[in-house]
C-alpha cells in the first residue's frame, strides 16, 4: 500500500513539473527575447569608497627610499610585501622594459618598519 502511494504521489509531483500552461511558456520566451541593455554608468559609492581607502592605506605604509635602473627599496609597515611587489614589479617596467621586479632581501628597520629591496632583472636572458 505504501508503495503505490508513494508511486502516485510520484507521478503526481512529476506531472506538476513537467505540465505548465501554455501562456506561461510564451510569457517565458518573451522574457528571453527582451533583452535590456542598459547604457547608464554603473557606479557603486561603497566599491569606489573602499578602493581609495585601500589606495590611501597604501601611500601611509609605504615609501620608496632608494631607487636606481637596476634596483628600488621600499620601506613599509602595517603591510603585506604582496602589497608592494606589484609596485616594484611596474617601476621596473616603466624603467626597464622587458625587466621584471625581484626580491633581493627583506630585514627590519627602526620601528619596526620594514626595508625591501627589489632588482630589475631580465631573468630569461641569465
């Protein structure tokens, strides 16, 4: 007895899935051929917001103290030194086409602020 219960509620349930009206099948492809596309400016304050403060938060906690062609030192703190090689890796290429940005050594300074020193170099050509 539960089995045939449980086969009919089955199908009934199969049925309402698979059986829907005909005006809400053309309701559905006129949605799909409707595409809006809207040429308004999308501006989100709070993305735009956290963006100059990551960008503020970064010219407080680091500062070039050398640079040269071949070499950039960067000192910093309250930072990740995955925040500043980026920065390391575009002076290199602005000054060095073809050359990219890489570690030399990281130690600490006064204050605990630390000292990164980055080198251009063209490693493919080593």
């Amino acid at each position: 007895m539960k089995k045939i219960a449980l086969m009919m509620l089955s199908v009934l349930v199969l049925a309402s899935c698979i059986s829907r009206p005909k005006d809400d099948i053309q309701t559905m492809e006129n949605e799909k051929n409707e595409t809006k596309i809207s040429t308004a400016p999308i501006k989100n304050e709070r993305v735009v917001a956290v963006a100059d403060s990551d960008l503020e938060m970064l010219r407080k906690n680091i500062v070039v103290k050398t640079m040269g062609d071949d070499y950039i030192v960067y000192e910093y703190s309250d930072v990740r030194i995955d925040k500043v090689a980026p920065l390391a890796s575009r002076y290199c290429y602005e000054t060095n086409p073809g050359k990219k940005a890489y570690l030399r050594d990281i130690y600490m300074h006064k204050n605990h602020k630390r000292r990164a020193t980055f080198d251009c170099v063209d490693l493919a050509s080593e």
